[in-house]
C-alpha cells in the first residue's frame, strides 16, 4: 500500500472494489478539487495526470514553450542499406512519422529543461531502478565542445533506491562537478531501427532516452508513485481508471483534482458500481471452480508431505556405463524405451 493515511487508503479500497463511499469520504475527496488556476498556483511542479496523449502533450508543450532556457537535443540518425538520396528522404519520413515505442525507446528531438520531470523510455538497468517508465527531476546538464547533450542527470526523489549502483560508480564525478549527491546520470544510448520489411534498410539512432513527463496519462502512470498530483478528473471515467490516478500519490495532502470545467463535484462512489461487483463475483467464481492441472496435483503430493525422492539420471552414458547399477537399485526396466522417474 502506497499511503500511510488510514482513511484515505481505505476510501482507495472502496473504489478499487466498487462500494459505497460514506458522505464523509466524499468530503474529504471533494476536499482535493479545485480549479485549474488554483494547481497551477499552489502546485506548479506536481506531475499532472490525464485520460488523454492529447492533454498530455499540450500541457507538456505548454510548460516546455514557457521556459526561459532549454537546451534542445536531436538524435544522431545514420541510415544504412540505402541505395539512393531519393529511397533515403523516403524512408526518412517513414522513420519521423514512426511511434517512440517502434524507435526503441529513443525520440527524434528532445528539449531539456532543469526542474522539471522527464520519464525514461527504455530500459537501462532494471536492476538498479532505471526502467522504462521511470520519472525522475532533471537537476544538472552536460554538454560536449559542440554544444549536444551527452548528459542529463536526474533526482528521483519518489523513489530513492532508483539509480542506486550507477551512484556509487560515479561519486567522484559528482563530488569534482558539484552534482546533487542524489542525481543519476542517464547517458545516449544507441538502437538499430528496421525501416523496410525485410530489414535491408536500417537506421542506427543514438540519443538519449527521455521524454518530458510534467504530465502522463493515467494508463502510463501504473505502477509509479508520486508525493504531489494533479489528476483531470471526468464524472465519464470508469471506476477502475479513477482508482488507478487517485492511488498514484502517496499521501492526501499530495493531491490535487481538477476537472475541464472547474466543476468541483467527485461522482464516483455515491452507489456500488455493478461493473465491479460482477468483476469481483467473476473472480470469486474462478478461484472456487479452478481447472485441474498435472502441476496442481504435483503440489497436492509435495504438500501431504509423503515424500519426495528424485533421481537425476546422466542420460548420455546410462545405456553405456549404469545399466547393471539401476538394475541393483530395480530403477531400471525397460530402458532403451524410457526412463523412470520414481516418486515416493
């Protein structure tokens, strides 16, 4: 469970499993809501959460045409297979039309903006928290002689243990260049792109893997957490998809709820939702009339603790080498059809 509040994790379980919300949890949600111009004063930094990719990338765009300096990154692209100028500006345009998830996780042109959230596109170390998904503060920049970003250096603040390994390995560096102690650096990487069917025609991309996320959409933001939201709420939103942004932020006070129209009403709750009640009454349903499997009943021996006992057998020299000792051991019976395997 993401929040330490009782009562507020407890209205998450009711919305979660469909119930009724008492007046008083309406409340204390209803509580949360304000208009768009009250976020954007008391919370300008939260990360926003929308239904939509299209919010998403007008509020991104809107924050990142509203700094005052940023530094824009473009990817290295270098074609190959091409056998003319005219088949290269084709598949040029193909490649600039394509989704980031068809670019392995590498955009065309990124601008970088220090304090603000940027989400990592690809998985660099899963190990060590730098996975697809991942959002984190930009809090430092690097460049080389020519200008182009090498380095961005990011705070997960939410999530400490993020960037953990990739720290200790860079402490000098960071100590030299007066970096923030807890900043992760996230470099270029490199992805060979398939432009045609068969693969003859490739683009090799290096850049780095970052995407501007001051706003996400609900969908994408499964699985994060975050201290401070502000989630566009919709009366038209099913209940799953309300408990998915609400149960985003950590705590309470972390959340904002604004709507398109500055109506300051929370619809969901007021009755039990029958879609998750027949969700839940269908799960209910699967667990008591479970599918018998060969794994299942493996289980049921194991655990009625009659024993176990298994042989390993070196099949490539048993016919040559062990057959008179399996015979000892009345292991052995027809062997040149199959092996057995003794349980009990």
């Amino acid at each position: 469970m993401r929040q330490s509040n009782r009562v507020f994790s407890s209205i998450l379980t009711k919305i979660g499993n469909g119930d009724q919300l008492a007046s008083q949890e309406i409340e204390l949600i209803e509580s949360r809501l304000c208009t768009v111009h009250e976020a954007d004063t008391h919370c300008p930094h939260a990360i926003r959460l929308f239904n939509t990719n299209h919010a998403v990338n007008v509020y991104n765009k809107k924050i990142l045409d509203g700094a005052i300096e940023k530094y824009n990154s473009t990817a290295t692209d270098v074609y190959i297979g091409c056998t003319s100028t005219e088949q290269q500006a084709f598949v040029r345009q193909k490649l600039h039309k394509m989704s980031i998830i068809d670019t392995g996780g590498l955009p065309y042109e990124t601008v970088f903006v220090k304090d603000i959230y940027y989400m990592i596109t690809t998985n660099i170390d899963v190990s060590d928290g730098l996975a697809n998904g991942a959002v984190g503060k930009l809090v430092h920049i690097e460049r080389d002689d020519s200008g182009q970003v090498n380095f961005v250096w990011l705070e997960f603040s939410d999530s400490p243990k993020t960037g953990q390994k990739i720290r200790k390995k860079v402490a000098g560096h960071v100590a030299a260049n007066n970096i923030s102690r807890t900043a992760v650096p996230i470099g270029r990487r490199s992805s060979t792109i398939p432009l045609n069917n068969n693969k003859t025609i490739n683009v090799k991309r290096s850049h780095l893997p970052l995407v501007c996320a001051c706003a996400t959409t609900i969908h994408k933001s499964q699985g994060s957490t975050y201290s401070e939201i502000v989630y566009e709420y919709d009366k038209k939103q099913s209940q799953s998809l309300v408990y998915v942004a609400l149960s985003r932020v950590t705590t309470i006070e972390g959340l904002r709820i604004t709507t398109s129209n500055n109506d300051l009403t929370f619809y969901h709750g007021r009755r039990p939702s029958t879609t998750m009640i027949h969700l839940r009454d269908e799960f209910r349903r699967l667990s008591l009339n479970c599918v018998k499997t060969v794994d299942s009943d493996m289980l049921y021996f194991i655990r009625q603790e009659q024993g176990l006992t298994v042989y390993t057998l070196n099949c490539q020299s048993l016919l040559r080498s062990h057959s008179q000792d399996l015979l000892k051991i009345k292991l052995y019976k027809n062997l040149t059809s199959y092996f057995y395997l003794k349980l009990g």
